[in-house]
C-alpha cells in the first residue's frame, strides 16, 4: 500500500482488512466498511413506505367522565 497524504489506514468492520479511510463507507447501521466489497445498501424491508395524508386525529372526542364512587355498604346478597 502506497503513501496517500492526508488519508489514514481503517480495520474494516465487516472483514477487518486494513484499508485506506478513503476506500471505506459507514453503512446504515454504523458500521466502517469497504466501499467496493463489503458495503450493502439498506435493504427497503428496513423502512415500509408509509402512507400520505393520512390523518392522526381523532374526529370525535369526549372529555373523561369523573369516577363514581358507591359510598354504601354492599354485600354478596345485592349482588
């Protein structure tokens, strides 16, 4: 391997060959790989398309009722 000034040796992640820093790539997941034989594009299954305009809000709503609470003495015959 030549001298490139500016440029730094890497261990690759993927196959842990040392490279140049130029020659390598960070993929999706954040691992520094080699730009022409390890790196992957992230696979679509990763990220579903989602749906447009769709919308989040709730079209009816009603405020929370306040508990009841039954302030008798209840025995197993009222049930």
């Amino acid at each position: 391997m030549a001298f490139r000034p500016g440029d730094h040796f890497v261990i690759c992640d993927q196959c842990g060959f040392k490279r140049y820093a130029s020659d390598c790539k960070m993929t999706w997941n954040h691992l520094f790989v080699c730009a022409d034989t390890c790196w992957e594009p992230k696979h679509p299954h990763f990220k579903p398309p989602r749906p447009k305009g769709e919308k989040q809000s709730v079209t009816i709503s009603r405020p929370e009722k306040t508990d009841v609470f039954i302030t008798e003495n209840i025995t197993a015959d009222d049930l």
